[in-house]
C-alpha cells in the first residue's frame, strides 16, 4: 500500500520511457486524424470549439470523490463512447453523431499528446501516462 494514497502501488503505475512517448504520439495521431476528418466532413468550426472541451466537463465530478471523479472523468475520456457514436454516424449517415464523435475523439487525442491521460482513483494528478499537476515529481 502507498501510504500517501491508501492505493496499492499497482493502482498508480504510469507508462513510461518510450511507451509512453508512442502513447503520446498515438494521441497526437488521433487529434490531427479526427481534426482533419472533420475539415473533409465540412463540419462547422463553431461546434468545434464549442464541443471541443466539453469533456473535461466531467473533472467536476472530483467535487463528490475522486473514486467516482475518476470514473467519470474515464467514461468520458475512452475511446469506447465516441467510437461507438462515430460508427452509429456513419452507420446511419447521421451527421450530428458523426461531428461529436470526431471533436470528442480529438479531444482525447490532444489530452494524450499532452500527457493527460486515464485517472486512477488516487487523485486526479495519478494517471496511466504518469503524474500531472503541482506534485509530478513527488
């Protein structure tokens, strides 16, 4: 157990050296893809700005736990919801559906080029790419 956390040590671990690095070229990969999938759909530049962060929306639900802070913060920060709303879109040639996959897949593209990556319920600074925050290197 770390005792700072209460967590198991395992409950913490980040990737690192150059798996982390390809993990961080994977999501820059991701954000210029579903950017430039976006620009070929003609989707509307205002919704995605608007949309664009709306995912980090989910922080807020720290304010209960970090338990379910992280919870939520990963449902919205997988890739399991927004490919499935890509597939239903282009599926069912649904335009809307396909523009919010595309920015929310972008959205978790930037966030990992950036380092940000899924939180483990030790707090939000405890991700799989590593520590974030004012404690990275404690």
């Amino acid at each position: 157990m770390d005792e700072a956390t209460g967590e198991p040590k395992h409950e913490t671990g980040a990737a690192t050296g150059g798996v982390r690095l390809l993990l961080r070229l994977e999501g820059l990969t991701l954000f210029l893809g579903m950017t430039a999938l976006y620009a070929a759909w003609g989707g509307s530049w205002l919704i995605y700005v608007l949309l664009f962060f709306v995912p980090d929306l989910s922080f807020l639900a720290y304010l209960s736990d970090a338990r379910f802070g992280a919870i939520v913060y990963n449902a919205a920060h997988s890739y399991m919801a927004p490919m499935t709303l890509m597939t239903l879109g282009f599926g069912f040639a649904s335009p809307l559906t396909l523009s919010i996959a595309l920015i929310w897949l972008a959205h978790i593209g930037i966030d990992r080029a950036l380092g940000y990556g899924l939180k483990y319920s030790a707090g939000f600074g405890f991700t799989h790419m590593g520590r974030i925050g004012r404690q990275k290197g404690a």
